[in-house]
C-alpha cells in the first residue's frame, strides 16, 4: 500500500462501500479489514477487526473524489486529503466515530484532519 490505495470497482457491492471516519477514503470492507486504513491504520487498526472497521468507516456518504495526484490537486488540498495517499475519498462522509477524542489520539492526529472530521461528523 505504498502511497497507493486498491480503487474500489463497481461491479461488486458497490454498496457496501465504506468511508473512513478519520479520512474519508473509500474502500471495499474487505480492503479494510486485508490492510486497515492506508492513512489512518496507525490511529484506528481496522485491520482484521470487523468491529473497529464497522465503527470507524460509515456507508453513509456522499459523492466519490478520485484523488491521484494527492500534493497537487486543488481539490484534495480543499478537502484536506493532500497528505493522503492516491485513492478514493468521499466528498462528504456522515456519521460519527464511536471513537472517543482522547488526548493522546489528538496528539497523534493532524489538526486539519481533526477539524474536517468534527466538521462533517454531523
Ligand atoms: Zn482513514
């Protein structure tokens, strides 16, 4: 997963899609459950766990950027992905972590990436 997210296809369970709660990329529950979060694995180890996969992600979102040029791109700038890794994200993701805001989580986590989340968590 070096830099590179799998994309998810659409011609299976397309609508079982899940969205990281934390940064919004989009992936089949399977990739998250094979490999966790390619950006946040660190923070919410879904990998191999159904039930921090299932509070983590949501399906609950709206609209799909492809994101392949993550440094440069106006759009993963705008939508605070430009230090993520080339995937899929939703353009808006609704839903709330079960996760608790403890202080040593928000030390680890990016500020930016802290405040879209309490933003689009709604
Ligand atoms: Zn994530």
């Amino acid at each position: 997963m070096e830099g590179r997210a799998p994309i998810p296809t659409a011609t299976k369970g397309a609508r079982q899609l899940r969205a990281c709660l934390l940064c919004s990329i989009v992936l089949q529950p399977i990739d998250f459950r094979r490999q966790g979060c390619p950006n946040c694995e660190e923070i919410l180890q879904m990998k191999n766990s159904g039930d921090r996969i299932a509070s983590c992600t949501t399906t609950y979102f709206d609209g799909v950027i492809a994101v392949i040029d993550p440094e440069n791109s106006w759009v993963a700038k705008w939508q605070r992905t430009s230090k993520y890794v080339i995937g899929m994200y939703a353009a808006r993701v609704k839903g709330q972590t079960k996760l608790r805001w403890t202080d040593s989580f928000e030390r680890k986590v990016d500020l930016s990436c802290v405040s879209y989340t309490l933003c689009t968590a709604s």
